[in-house]
C-alpha cells in the first residue's frame, strides 16, 4: 500500500497528513479553498503565537438553582407543633402531613418530612400504622 505525508507550514501553525494516498489527496482537496485564500492575505495579518495564547477562554455558564422560598425551621420543631395542636389525633399520612406544612408556609422534602416521623416515632411520640405500603402517623396513645 503506497502511503503519502503532506507537510504545510502556514508560518509555522504546521498541518502534518500521513497516511494513504487517497486520504492525502482527500485532505488537501478539502483545505485547498482554504490555504488559498491564506496565500491572498497580507504577511503582517497573520496572528501571532504569543497573542493567540493570551486570549481568555470562554467557559461555559453553570445553571444556578435558586433556593425555594419559604419559612426557614426545623422539621421536628413544626410537626411537633402540630401533633401539641391536635392534628395527630387521627391516622395522617405523609402527603396530609407535608400539605399541613406547606399551608403553613414551610417547605419540606418528602424524604424530610418522613426522617423526621421517623425520629418521633422512635422517640415514643407518634405510632405508626400501616396499610399495605402506606405508613399512616397518630399520637402514641398514653397508657
């Protein structure tokens, strides 16, 4: 197989091609329009080795997420408000509980809001009651 190496050395910013002759023939072909244009321009257009590496990089943006407004708290502080005012008196599931909250003005994740059950249940204050794969919450009766 006839192999081809092409080196074009346009003040020193060097293309090197090796390889086949057809991929060779291809290359130039495509850069042809190209370097001739080059060849048209004045000597002193040409940028220089020293400018080209001081120029700044773009970079790219990075997506900002803005924090959800809402009253800051503690989830334990303000389900155990809740459960002092009653509303644990009956069966409540997790969703119930989370748009207690949110009526209030606090916003919780849904994995938070079933940490903190969790802590109150372990700590005696809530038992809980399940269904299936729902979890339902009610003030630990006192005995």
């Amino acid at each position: 197989m006839d192999e081809a190496k092409v080196v074009i050395n346009l003040k020193e910013g060097i293309i090197e091609l090796e390889g086949p002759v057809d991929f060779v023939r291809h290359c130039l072909d495509m850069y042809e329009p190209t370097i001739k244009a080059l060849q048209g321009l004045p000597q002193d257009a040409a940028v220089r080795a020293e400018k080209a590496q001081s120029l700044p990089r773009k970079r790219k943006a990075v997506a900002v997420i803005k924090p959800r407004r809402g009253k800051r708290a503690s989830g334990i502080g303000a389900i155990r408000s809740d459960l002092e005012a009653g509303f644990f008196n009956e069966p409540r599931s997790t969703e119930e509980i989370k748009r207690r909250l949110s009526d209030a003005g606090l916003t919780f994740t849904d994995s938070g809001v079933r940490a903190n059950l969790r802590r109150l249940t372990l700590d005696g204050l809530l038992d809980t009651t399940r269904k299936g794969r729902s979890v339902r919450y009610q003030r630990r009766a006192r005995s």
